[in-house]
C-alpha cells in the first residue's frame, strides 16, 4: 500500500489530497494506450555513479551501464514526457565462442537469475518501485525462443552438438526443436514440450508478481507457436507485444494470439515517404497502410510505432544527419495512433557510432531536440491526459496530402509534416480536415503561430524550412478544465 498526495485545481483553488493506493501490477492492452515508451538498454544508458565524460567504444561488450543508473536519472527521462519506459533482457547470459558477449541480452543461461552486469534483483526491484512512484509504467524484455550459445558456438558456427546440461532450466535435448531452423546457431526452445510450455508461463508469472511489472515485449517471435504464444498471453492479464521480422497481412495474424505487435508495416512506409524527393509517389503509403492496418488489425491502437530501435539503423544516421526530417518523423510518430516507442538517444539528435552506443555524455535536457519531444508529449498529455481515456480511440483521420507533405487530426490537434528536410518551406492550403469555418488553431510550438479556417472550409499553412507543425484547435482546455472540476467535487463530496 503506498500513500501518495496529489495536487488538484479545484474551483476554489489548489488543494492538496492525500490518499492510500495500492499498486497493482500489470496492466493491459486497453490501459497501454495512454503510454509513450522509452526504449533503455540497460548497458548502454548510465553508469550507477556519475557515468564517464566520453562515450564508451567496447563494441561488444558491457559497457557497465546499470538498473541503477536508470533509476539515478528518471528525472532525466520524465522530462521528456514519456510515461513509460522498456527495459532490455536482464537474466544471466552466455558469451559465443569468441568471448563476445550480447550486452543488449537475448543469449539466456539461467533465465532465473539477474544478469549481475546490470546489478540484482533488489536493484531491479527499487528500479520498478521508483518508477512506479511517478507513474512510469516498466515493459520488461522476454527471449522466451532460444537460449544462449553451446560451447563452441557463435553467430556463423556451430559444431554439431547436443550438448545443452548448462542451461537452467532447458538442460535436455528434448526441450530444443531439432526441426526448425536455430537463428544465428541459438537453440530454438521446444514450445510444444510440456515442460518447456508450463516453465515458461510460470517464470512469466513468477516475473509479473516479484518485480511488478506492468507490460512484456516479447523478444523475435517468428517461429513460435500460436497455440503456446496465445496460451502465453492468456496467463496474466498483463499486456504482451511481440517483436518479429513479418510484415504485409501475416504481421496481423500475430494479433489474434498476443496483444499488440510493433506496426512494421508503418515504420518501412514512413522510411520510403521520408526517404522520397519531390517527384516521390512515397506519400501514399502512409494512407494506403492505414487503410489496410484497418482492415487487416483487430485493434490498431494497441500496435508499437517506433523510428528506429536496437536491431535497426538510427533515422538519423539513415538520413544523413538530417535533423528537419527527424522532426518530421518525431511529430508524426508521437501523435500517430499507435503506442509510440521513442530508443534512447534520439531526443539528443547525435549521429551514434552504433545504434546501441552509449548515452553518455550526452544527457543534456536544454537540446533542442529534447525539449521539441517534451512540448509534444505535454501538449498530448493536456489534451488527453495520461490516465485510461478515448485518446487512442480516437481515429487518425487524413487530412489534405500530397508528393511532400501529410497531415492528420486527432481530436482537436492538426499535425503537418513534410519529407523534404530543411531545404524546402512550402505553403499548403489544406482542403480536407474535420474543423468548422471561423476555428483558429494555434502551433504548440509558437503561440503567434495562428491560422483560421476560412469561410470556404480551407486554412493555409506554411512550413517554414521544411520542418513540421502541431496545431491546437483551442477547445480542449475548457474540457479539461470542466473534467478537473467534476474530478474535484467526487472526491471532495
């Protein structure tokens, strides 16, 4: 049980309640819509003291970042605005052949014990606790496919063996499948075993209840039973997304088993709309997706929207340091409708020498970058709040588009973005939208930023150097306002 005060507007002011609530964990499908994630490696984000002043360079190796350092700078990370954060794989790993070790976690031993590298379960534990405490929600990092390497193993060699006695808890032969395909020579677990089904679901369980964790993302799924990935989900009543390398119709069918999957079908067509010149038909696929994630998805607003994560390029080194396009693509990505998955670093803009480099030195709250995520994610969360709410409910409805540019509403917010980076400042005259003659709309970026709708229905908008634009249709704040105020009296009366 936890007592926690809340500070309320109240017709008569500020007041101050203090109330005892217990945490329960885990959360589902419905609850996660109203999350933004932060994507951590735990390796790579910070140090449990003060981390170095140079970027680490191990390739391969742990880089000693810690559960601990997550938790020294959650300041850092609800700055931002995120609410909710993903952390990588944590239990014991092997190391191949060659002595490389996978820092981001996905080669179990024992997938009963913490990898020590990152600290112990009691670190791991006041990480989650800390979180909590500022309504963070945790998404923990399951490989439940493979285990780790075999003696003598590495990404593209494995000598013929079956030798499996020193992982815990699959140490028989009969818990791998000889049948299928080992990815990069990991042992595939053998999901129709008995033993391997039930171990897995109860270490799931066992996971949930010790740690509190309120999500999963479920590591490379291909291959892998829906009848043990349903039974999987089934289990808890905790909210379950999977990772996998299928796209086109096949990516739905993962859906009808697990929650939620991440919208591989968006992030490739936003990389050919921002990858395309003017002359570029790439606008299309935007719509074209929506149009088939409806038709194709039980529940679109569940999927996982992500730029770019730990197995992909950063957008930024793909487009060659373009900061106006990464904009672009951040203002679509976090007002979409989809769960939005920001991966560490991307606020601070840096060309990485890998996808998985370090964060430090880099925690600087003043980049522009930063604070251009930050208004965002606020202007969303006053909108819609950061509680269980229509928000993701609420269609993404197209607006005007064209060879390079795209805009959509949700609710009252008009977002425009263009794929021509920071040399192009168009005007557009958009035709298409859900806003009455006489509406002004204001851009959460600059408030002297304001356009009208005109009596003929259309509104002109120009995009200065290329970047993108958030409109507010200004009737939200009374809504709010109203919502708070009857908030207030039910819990006052």
């Amino acid at each position: 049980m936890a007592c926690r005060i809340l500070t309320i507007l109240s017709p008569l002011g500020l007041s101050f309640l203090a109330f005892c609530v217990s945490y329960s964990s885990g959360r589902t499908a419905a609850e996660w819509k109203s999350r933004v994630v932060y994507q951590v490696v735990t390796d790579r984000f910070a140090f449990t003291s003060k981390s170095p002043t140079s970027q680490c360079s191990v390739g391969d190796n742990y880089c000693k970042g810690t559960f601990k350092g997550i938790q020294r700078n959650l300041d850092y990370i609800a700055g931002l605005g995120v609410n909710a954060i993903w952390i990588s794989p944590f239990t014991l790993n092997t190391n191949d052949s060659s002595g490389d070790i996978d820092y981001f976690g996905r080669w179990p031993l024992d997938i009963y014990q913490i990898n020590p590298s990152f600290g112990t379960r009691q670190d791991l534990i006041d990480l989650v606790n800390a979180c909590h405490s500022r309504d963070i929600w945790v998404m923990a990092d399951l490989v439940i496919r493979n285990m780790g390497y075999q003696d003598g193993c590495r990404i593209n060699f494995c000598p013929s063996t079956n030798n499996f006695e020193k992982f815990t808890p699959f140490d028989k032969l009969e818990h791998y499948d000889a049948r299928s395909t080992w990815l990069n020579n990991l042992p595939k677990l053998n999901h129709t075993n008995n033993f391997v089904r039930t171990t897995l679901i109860n270490w799931v369980r066992d996971l949930s209840e010790e740690f509190s964790f309120d999500g999963f993302r479920l590591d490379n799924v291909d291959g892998i039973s829906e009848e043990f990935l349903e039974e999987l989900n089934n289990s808890t009543q905790i909210f379950m997304i999977g990772q996998t390398s299928t796209s086109g119709r096949e990516l739905a069918e993962y859906q009808r088993v697990l929650d939620s999957v991440f919208d591989r079908n968006v992030y490739f067509n936003l990389n050919t709309f921002f990858g395309g010149s003017g002359g570029s038909k790439g606008y299309y696929h935007i719509p074209d997706s929506l149009s088939l994630r409806r038709d194709w998805f039980a529940d679109g607003a569940v999927l996982g929207g992500y730029l770019d994560n730990h197995d992909v390029s950063r957008f930024i080194d793909r487009y060659s340091g373009d900061y106006t396009r990464l904009r672009n693509a951040l203002a679509y990505l976090l007002m979409a409708e989809w769960i939005p998955f920001i991966y560490y670093g991307t606020e601070q803009g840096r060309s990485f020498s890998s996808s998985s480099s370090s964060l430090w030195p880099f925690y600087v709250e003043e980049r522009s970058l930063y604070q251009f995520i930050s208004t965002i994610l606020n202007h969303r969360k006053s909108l819609f709040g950061s509680a269980v709410s229509d928000y993701q409910n609420v269609a993404q409805v197209e607006c005007s588009y064209g060879t390079t540019f795209y805009s959509f509403t949700r609710k009252t917010t008009f977002v425009i973005i263009s794929n021509r980076g920071y040399l192009f400042s168009p005007g557009h005259l958009i035709r298409k939208h859900p806003f009455d003659k006489g509406t002004e709309l204001v851009n959460i970026f600059d408030s002297t930023d304001k356009v009208t709708v005109q009596e003929n229905g259309t509104f002109y908008v120009t995009l200065e150097n290329g970047g993108p634009k958030i409109y507010s249709g200004g009737t939200h704040l009374g809504q709010s306002l109203l919502l708070v105020m009857a908030i207030c009296l039910l819990i006052l009366f």
